[in-house]
C-alpha cells in the first residue's frame, strides 16, 4: 500500500512535511504529489524514493497566473491517479488541495486534512463539507475545531485530531553553528533574555504594540525579538518606537527559524479575537517553544488555554492589560524552572506519530490494537 500526499503549495506548510515524515517512519511508502514547493521544503522531500513535483519558487504576477497554475496542478493529479490502486490512501493535505483536485481522486481511499477554520467564503464550506461526507477520514488540527466541524456539516463522526507539533526537530538551546543571520541577532541579544515572537508574515501590530507597550515597564534585562517577515515598514516602526530594544531577525524559512527560537527565554503566542481560527487557534509555535523548554506567553484565547495553560507551560493573560502582560512575565521569571519543565513536557506528551498509526490502522489498515 502506498500513501500519496498530495499538496498544492508547500512554501511555508511544514505540517505538511511532518505528517508524510511520521508516515514514512511507520512505514508507509509515501508518495508526495506536489503543486510547488521552496527549495528548501522540496530539499526534505528527497529521502522519498517517488515523488511528484510539478514546479519549485513559482512566479504568480496576477490572478490568470494563479488560475492556470490551478488547472495545471489538477491536471498533474489527474494523470498519477492512474498509477492508484485501490489500496492505495489518497491525503489530501490542505482545504485548499481538496478544493482544487478532489474530483480527480474521488475514487480513491481519502484522508482530508484540514489545516484551518474556513469560514469565508461561503462556497469553500459548502465544498468541503461535500468532500468531507465523501472522505474515509477526516483529520483536523485541533480537537475545539474538530467539534465545531462535526456540527456544523453534520459528519456522522467526530474528526480526528493531530496538533501541529513538529517533528524530527532537535531540542538542543542555543544551537551552534547557525545561520549567519542568526549568529548576528544573537551577538545583538547578547546577555538579555530574549522574548520573542515568530510568524511567517508579522502583521499583528496592535497585539505586539500592547506587548512593546508592557516590556517598557521592565528593566533591560530583556529584549524583544520578532522572527518573521513583518509586512510594512509602518508596522515595524510602530513597534520599535515604542520599545528601543527590538531586534527584527527578518524572515527565516522553516526550518532554519528554530536556530532562533532556540535561543529564546521566552515565547509570545498571540493572536486577534477576531475569528474562530483564531479562536480556536491550533499553534505549532507552542510545540517549537517547549521543544526547547521555552515558556509561553499568551493571551487567553480557548485553544491556548486548554493548552499552555492547563499544562502550566507558560501563562494566559488578557492581552486588552498591559499590566497583565508585564505581570505575566514576571511570573514566568519568578518561577521560570517550573514553566520551563512543563513546556517541554507539553512537547513530549503529545505523540503524533502514535495518534496517525491508530489513524492508519482504523481507517484503512485494518489493524485494531
């Protein structure tokens, strides 16, 4: 049996690599079917033996562009599934995947992986909930939405859950030999405890205001660090002139991000109340702080809550405060060792690759333990 994992765009999914990743190491000879990827990501795609990707670092300069790389992507599908058999297991590892080439691979065993809560536009619901009913499985990243998916499109079972943990990373502090990027921000850090936030686009400017806003009522012990591209110019102004000391590393593409993240004392996880994908948010910034037994902070959102929160990995402030925030990072600092445990435990008790194989054995194996 083979397993083809088919993804439209994998520039800056790595949820994505690690599921075909734990696949690979129980076992299943996977197959990647990519519409493009970075030239990074597709470097952790060679150690499948077969695989399929259509182009690397497309230019996409209008929206006839996007359209035609759609048509072509469903096309490039639509010609593997031949080589499907009929044990085969299809993954469908994005909404945005299962949109664009489900009626190519109908016939075949179907996981739908859902990455997040689409709730505009309209017609997208309308199609996954579709797919969703015609799917052997349908595989969510957080139990909250897994609930909320399961009543709102009447599936007749609960949606299995797998966290956005990543996977094979090291859990080594302060990784030597790094990035020359890296290297720089760290000599910038110097002996300050960095307090950091990291995101592939920075554009949460209020939230990291109200932050800058609180660590000016620190001393200078600390230092705030944005990993990411941050999406204007205005943006970064706003934050660095609030606080002095911020330091913008500038994007890092996954991996290489977390030689930066290893060097943190503290993670910021936050994000607008404005959506049930935010709400109901399922982090893999949670996981990568605890690798490294790095506490989180954040702000007091469900899917943080019933995370960092109950297991003690770091605290949940109402994010409206700023006192609340200066106060929450005290009380890391006070108790720091007990955070600092509870995070890596965080990282550890979540068993992904365990939770896929019952997945695998249920679904479509055959094999009940």
């Amino acid at each position: 049996m083979k397993v083809y994992y088919l993804v439209r765009r994998l520039e800056s999914i790595p949820s994505c690599i690690y599921n075909m990743q734990m696949l690979h190491d129980l076992d299943y000879e996977v197959v990647p079917v990519i519409g493009s990827t970075s030239d990074k990501l597709g470097v952790l795609l060679e150690e499948f033996n077969e695989r399929y990707i259509m182009t690397s670092n497309p230019d996409f300069n209008s929206s006839m562009d996007k359209i035609i790389f759609s048509l072509k992507y469903k096309g490039f599908v639509k010609n593997i599934s031949k080589l499907i058999n009929k044990d085969d297991v299809v993954f469908l590892g994005t909404a945005d995947t299962a949109i664009h080439v489900y009626s190519a691979v109908r016939h075949c065993r179907i996981a739908l992986v859902l990455l997040e809560l689409h709730e505009k536009p309209w017609f997208n619901n309308r199609v996954l909930r579709s797919i969703a009913r015609s799917s052997d499985c349908v595989i969510c990243c957080e139990r909250n939405r897994s609930r909320y998916l399961m009543g709102k499109w009447n599936l007749e079972r609960l949606p299995y859950a797998i966290s956005n943990k990543p996977y094979r990373m090291s859990q080594d502090r302060n990784m030597k030999n790094v990035d020359i990027t890296v290297s720089q921000v760290v000599n910038e850090i110097g002996s300050r405890k960095a307090i950091i936030y990291q995101a592939r686009h920075i554009h949460f400017a209020d939230e990291l205001v109200q932050l800058a806003k609180a660590m000016n009522k620190l001393d200078d012990s600390f230092v705030l660090v944005l990993i990411g591209e941050i999406d204007s110019e205005v943006t970064k102004d706003r934050i660095c002139s609030v606080y002095k000391n911020t330091i913008c590393s500038g994007l890092l593409h996954a991996p290489k991000h977390l030689e930066m993240t290893s060097y943190g004392y503290i993670g910021v996880t936050v994000y607008q109340e404005t959506t049930l994908n935010n709400m109901f948010c399922a982090p893999n910034k949670i996981y990568e702080y605890g690798a490294f037994g790095i506490p989180c902070l954040c702000n007091d959102l469900p899917g943080l809550v019933e995370t960092v929160g109950i297991g003690k990995a770091g605290v949940c402030v109402d994010w409206n405060e700023i006192e609340r925030i200066k106060e929450g990072i005290l009380e890391i600092e006070k108790n720091y060792q007990m955070y600092s445990e509870n995070a890596l435990k965080l990282y550890l008790n979540e068993d992904n690759c365990l939770i896929l194989n019952g997945i695998m054995n249920s679904e479509f194996t055959g094999e009940n333990d």
